[in-house]
C-alpha cells in the first residue's frame, strides 16, 4: 500500500519505485489484482460509513451532479451556487435533508442560509486541493477506469484517516 500511495504521490513510472518497496513488478501486478478483486472499494466503502454521519457536501467544479443524486444520509446537503436551482433544491427536500445553498446573485428570492453549516464547505474544498496533490490522480496516469477508480479510492482513504 505504501509503495502505492508513494507512486501515486510522485506520479513516477511503476519501473522507478524505489527498491526499499520491493521488486516493481511485483506492487505493479499486485496492485490491479486488488482493484480486480475490490479490496480497494471494500476499504473505502467501509470507510465511507463513518465520513457521511454529518451530511453531505457537494462541489460544483468538480462534481457532476444529475437533480436526484442527492442520496446523502445525513441531516444537510451543503452546495456552492452552482447547485441553486428549484428542481435540485426540492429533490434534496425530498429526500429528507436540508439544502445549505447559497443562492445565485441574480435569484430575486434568495433562500436562507445557515451560515453555520455553510462554512463546513471548507472541508470540501481542503479535501479535493489534497487530492490534487496525488499526482498519479491529478494527471489520470492510470490506463483503466478500474485502475482508475481504485487509486483514487484509495488515496482518498488515506486523505480521511490522516485527518
């Protein structure tokens, strides 16, 4: 996992890893086995538990967000303005949560915002800059989806247990 998430840091080639992690080979074929497998997703998945007690929090340059894909479990959904539309707004409301969204400058009737949960968007934004930081994830080094989709499940669970 460490030779991983250094590669993954770095954004080198597999060939380059450095010899305290072992033979290259060896991690690199190791390493789609347990995307094959989805111990990456098993891992994440039962991390992922614990992260959404809170709520949600979307963002709006990086998430692409269809209206009913508010399925958070928590008590808010929290939004930049890019979420501030009637039909995304009710969908979260049907869903039980409640939309923390700052309204759009030209909405003639803004919504109320709780300004207390509106500033935990901070966390959202700190999260996606450290994993920016991943080079391997920044650039999509990776050639498969699956590959993919693993590396980035697994630095983000490395993101959340560092925090």
């Amino acid at each position: 996992m460490d030779a991983v998430l250094y590669r993954a840091k770095t954004g080198l080639p597999w060939r380059d890893l450095p010899e305290r992690f072992g033979p290259w080979k060896s991690v690199y074929n190791r390493f789609p086995n347990w995307a094959r497998k989805g111990h990456w997703a098993t891992i994440f998945k039962d991390l992922q538990l614990k992260i959404d007690e809170m709520g949600s929090i979307v963002d709006g340059s990086v998430v692409r967000a269809h209206q009913d894909a508010s399925g958070g479990k928590g008590k808010a959904l929290i939004g930049d303005t890019g979420y501030d539309s009637n039909e995304f707004v009710q969908a979260v409301r049907d869903k039980g949560m409640k939309p923390v969204i700052h309204s759009k400058p030209e909405r003639k009737k803004k919504h109320r915002l709780a300004r207390a949960f509106y500033r935990r968007r901070y966390v959202v934004e700190v999260f996606f800059h450290n994993l920016k930081c991943f080079r391997a994830v920044a650039t999509r080094y990776e050639k498969t989806a699956r590959n993919y989709l693993a590396l980035v499940q697994l630095v983000c669970t490395s993101i959340w247990l560092e925090n």
